[in-house]
C-alpha cells in the first residue's frame, strides 16, 4: 500500500500520526479513554474539601430606587439573638418536588439546591449546586464590605412551609444601621422566588452605594456530577439591557480575574458549567440591576481518577447602585432565582435570551444548534426514545439534503470519467502551467463539469453538520438515557475491555460505514491519494473513538444514509448505461 507513496505523502501521513498519539494530550477526554472502568471515579459535592481562600476584592457602580411607606416590623427583641450560629439551617422544597433549597439564617444565603430528580454520574447521588458558593447564593453585601450582623431573628417558616422569612439587625462599615429582611419561596421548574426588604427606623437617610446581589457558584461538571466532559462550557454571562446582547466570560481564563466589572444595566446574571445554571434577574428596580459584577472566583483542588486537579469555582452578582432610603421608611426589592439544569425548554420561560447560557456551539451555529434540539426534543416526545429520536432527526436533515449531496456525488463522478484526460494534459503542459490551466478550463467546458462542483455542495452542508454535533454532545437531555447496550448517550457505549481498552461498538461500527462510503464514493483524485484517504477511518476511529455514544449513533446513521444514496446512484447508473447499450444496439 505504502510503495507508491511520494515524499510529501509520507511526510503527510507521519503529521497525521503525531497528532493522532498527541490528540488526548491537546484536546483532554476527546482523546482515547486508557482507564480501565473500575477506576472512573468521580468527586462529588458532599466530598469536596472545605474552601479556604478569600474572596477578592470587588467594585462597582449603580442606579437609584424610591423608599415606600416604613412597614410594622414585627420583631420582638426577646427573640433576638447576637451569636451567629445559634439557627440550624432551614429546607424549602418546591411544589413540583424538583428541588430542595437549604437555607441558612446566619448567613442570610442559599447554601445549597438538591436537584431531586438528576442523579450524579453514577446514577446514586442526587445533584448538589451552591454548595462551594462563596459568598452564598442570594446573600447580600455591599461592595466586597463585609456586614456586621448585630441580631439574628428568629427564622418564620409558613404554615405549609413554602416560605422562609429571615429578619436580621445589619451594620454597615460606613456605621449605617437597618433591619434587612428576606423571604425565600421555592416555586415549579427550579425558580424561587426571593424578594428583599430595606427598614430605615433611624432619623437620617441611609445611603449604600452599591448592593452585591450574589448569584451563587459552580465549579465544572466534572466535580458537580462526575461527568467527564470532553468540552466544558464554565461560564458566566449577561445581558446587556442597551443592545440586548449577551456577554460571556470564561472562568478558567487566566484574564476572568481582571474584570472589572460591568457599569451598563443588565437584565440578568447567570454562572454555568456544562449543564447546569444558576440565574437571577431582578423584577423591581425598573427590571434592571445597575450592572453586574463577574470578576471573582476561587480556586481548590481533588483528586479524581487517581489525579489530583485543580478547579475554579466563580462567582458572579447584580448591582444596584446608590439606594437611598429615608427615615422611618423602606425599600422593597424582588427577584427570581434559577438554579437547575440547562433545560432549554426551562430556561426559554425564565427569561429572554436566557437559552444562549447553553454555549452548544459557536456564536455564528448557536442558533442553528438551539433549534436542531427544540426538533430533537419534539421527535422524543413521539418515539419516547432519545436514540430513536437521534436516528430519526439525522435521517430527516440527510433527506433535506439529499438533493445537495446527489449533486456533488453527480459532479464528482464527471471529475472521475475525464482523469484520463486531465492526465494527459498534465503530461503534455507539465513545462508550462499557465497553457495546462487554459486546456483543463476548456475541458472542463467542453464536458460540462465544475471542478468545485463536489466540495461546495458539502460546503453547505458543513454548518448544519458540526451544529447537530455539538448539539448531541452539549444536550443535557440525553444525560443518563440508554438506547439499546449504550447506557448513557453522553458517554461512550463501553460494554466491555481488552487489557484496559474499552470496547466502544458505535465508534467500530462508524469507522467500518466509513471505509464501505469511501470504497462507494467517485474519487477525482490520483491513486496514491486514493490511498491516503482510506487511511482516513483509522485516524478517525483513533481521534473520535471516546466520542458520546449518541455522537457516534448520529454519525453512523448519517453514513449509513449516505452509503444508501451512493447505492442508489451507482443502480441508476447502471440502468442509464444498459438504456445507452440497448438505444446503440
């Protein structure tokens, strides 16, 4: 195979390898998983080590709001206490079930959300988030200026006990004193509703410059549920209110730390891993925070698979700049709060532009990538499969380009019949280029073809084709959802090892639809690159062989599809040729 290849080819292929061996080296887990299966063990939240690091130092500015009528406080001294760790934590549950926030009344901040119903990668633990955030989720300060908390009230938890109102005595570091009051109510698909009250009982005006609304934290997939990620999506985001655009930084950049801040109002701020979000946005306030800061994060270290690796944990917040609240009055503020899986569905109805926290692709395909798992999602609700819905989501995007691909196909198998010709033009002008591009102009006129004629139909195809890829791989609708021996269509459909090698059947199966399509496909191209291209499926299987069993499923199906069409045209073909024969006859 290798005796007709020609010094560049062989320095081609010799590329080709080095990155197939430094692929896993480069790229992470979308390289060949080696560990045996007895060894993924994964960190949980309850297992990660206390965090020890401050939090730095913050910035900012803000928007004013009005002062309502001083409300009838209602909070007996007697109940008061000064030490802060005199409360145990308090649990809500939502009505739907889906959730359980804990709360702690000292801290006057969500100290963690269970996700009932999601389970961790090992389909054991229940989902744990905002357990490393620091300051905790909801908590409220001024600026990066710690609160003196004179007295904690007793926490009043409702009848039903769907609400938590938490009353504590604050002093500010500018020697300003109030009452702050806040109330928790868990409600359906992972929102609570959280709203916060300001009690001016002095006789002067009490100003704060800049109210830190904490959104929460959470580090990367892989520590949250055990999920070994092959692209992690870290990041937070926000809405600008004036362009209506979403601005996002990743936290694991080594510039997150140096920024400052955002002045311009914003309607939400969220922080997300690969899968799940945590959202707040505000609905007083004239629907606006002042700005939102996203600059501050923590850094810890696990170990996980027998390696001990260092994680990010950020954490991000909305601002509201220079409230004023008069004597003897009180400001109200309110907020929804999204802490829960990357739903799309969900995060559509919490907010606008919400969906784009989902990072599935690029900026230009993210939309191309939205809609392909709204269709994904519809067909599952049919077939009551996410496999099938794979399949029968591939074959409808093959057929609505099945005109594109028998075009190129078409051309390329005109490029394939004149070769001889080409040849032959290439030896008799070899000495002069520009007279041997002139020639094969005219006779590619001549014959009817467009040399791009087989690359610019599969060119329009491209975006769709990677949109649908990182769809599959970023869905957390597949999290955890078996089709046939594949347990988990975001993971690899292992059923077995070889001397620690895992035995993946999807990832065989499309490297062996890939080598059947190319023996099927028109080659245009001399015979020595003919046999570099079989090389082909054996530096992909190498490349993609870990790949997510749903991602290897789709593109199976995809060549399988193709290999039909080829078929197809190679029968018409024949039937077209025996109608020649028979007319000349």
């Amino acid at each position: 195979m290798f005796k007709d290849l020609d010094r560049t080819s062989i320095v081609i292929i010799g590329i080709c390898l080095i990155l197939m061996f430094s692929w896993q080296y480069i790229f992470g887990p979308s390289g060949l998983n080696l560990l045996p299966a007895a060894k993924q063990e994964t960190v949980q939240n309850s297992e990660l080590p206390a965090q020890t690091k401050e939090t730095p130092s913050v910035s900012k500015e803000i928007k004013s709001t009005s002062s309502s009528p001083l409300k009838s406080l209602d909070m007996p001294e007697l109940n008061a206490v000064s030490s802060l760790s005199a409360y145990t934590e308090e649990e809500l549950s939502s009505p739907d079930n889906l959730m359980t926030i804990r709360i702690d009344p000292n801290a006057g901040a969500i100290s963690s959300v269970t996700l009932n119903t999601i389970t961790n990668s090992t389909g054991k633990k229940r989902i744990i988030l905002n357990t490393l955030a620091k300051p905790g989720a909801l908590s409220l300060t001024e600026g990066n200026q710690a609160w003196t908390v004179e007295k904690v009230f007793q926490p009043i938890i409702s009848k039903d006990k769907s609400t938590l109102t938490l009353k504590r005595k604050i002093k500010t570091a500018d020697g300003e004193s109030f009452v702050l009051e806040q109330n928790w109510k868990p409600e359906d698909n992972y929102v609570t509703d959280y709203s916060v009250t300001i009690y001016n009982q002095t006789d002067k005006n009490i100003k704060l410059n800049q109210l830190y609304v904490w959104v929460g934290g959470i580090p990367p997939i892989e520590y949250v549920s055990g999920d070994i990620a092959r692209s992690e999506s870290h990041m937070v985001d926000i809405l600008l209110s004036n362009s209506n655009d979403v601005q996002s930084v990743k936290i694991e950049d080594k510039n997150f730390n140096s920024q400052a801040g955002q002045t311009d109002p914003i309607k939400w701020v969220a922080i997300s891993d690969k899968y799940f979000a945590d959202i707040l946005k505000p609905i007083s306030n004239e629907g606006n925070f002042s700005g939102g800061n996203f600059n501050t994060r923590h850094e810890d270290s696990a170990t996980i698979n027998d390696a001990k690796k260092t994680y990010f944990v950020g954490e991000s917040a909305g601002v509201i700049r220079n409230i004023y609240i008069q004597p003897k009055s009180s400001l109200n503020l309110n907020f929804k709060y999204y802490s829960g899986p990357k739903d799309i569905r969900l995060l559509n109805s919490f907010a606008p532009k919400t969906t784009d926290i989902m990072h599935l692709a690029f900026t230009g395909l993210e939309t191309i990538a939205q809609w392909l798992l709204y269709f994904l999602i519809f067909l599952h609700k049919y077939v009551g499969n996410y496999g099938w819905a794979i399949i029968l989501l591939t074959v409808i995007v093959k057929l609505v380009f099945w005109p594109i691909t028998h075009k190129s196909n078409v051309s390329m198998k005109k490029m394939q019949k004149i070769q001889p010709a080409i040849k032959e033009l290439r030896e008799k002008y070899k000495e002069d280029k520009q007279k041997l591009n002139q020639k094969m102009m005219e006779l590619y006129k001549k014959e009817g073809v467009n040399p791009l004629g087989g690359c610019l139909p599969i060119l329009v195809q491209i975006p769709v084709f990677f949109a649908l890829y990182w769809t599959l791989d970023g869905a957390i609708e597949l999290r955890h959802q078996a089709f046939f021996w594949a347990a988990d269509l975001t993971q690899p459909d292992t059923i077995g090892h070889i001397f620690s090698l895992p035995i993946n059947p999807l990832a065989i199966l499309m490297a062996l639809t890939m080598v059947l399509q190319q023996k099927l496909t028109p080659v245009a191209t001399d015979p020595v690159q003919a046999k570099m291209m079989m090389l082909m499926p054996v530096i992909m299987l190498i490349f993609l062989y870990s790949l997510p069993s749903g991602l290897t499923l789709y593109w199976t199906v995809s060549q399988i599809i193709s290999i039909i069409q080829l078929l197809v045209n190679i029968y018409n073909d024949k039937k077209e040729k025996a109608k020649t024969k028979l007319k000349t006859a």
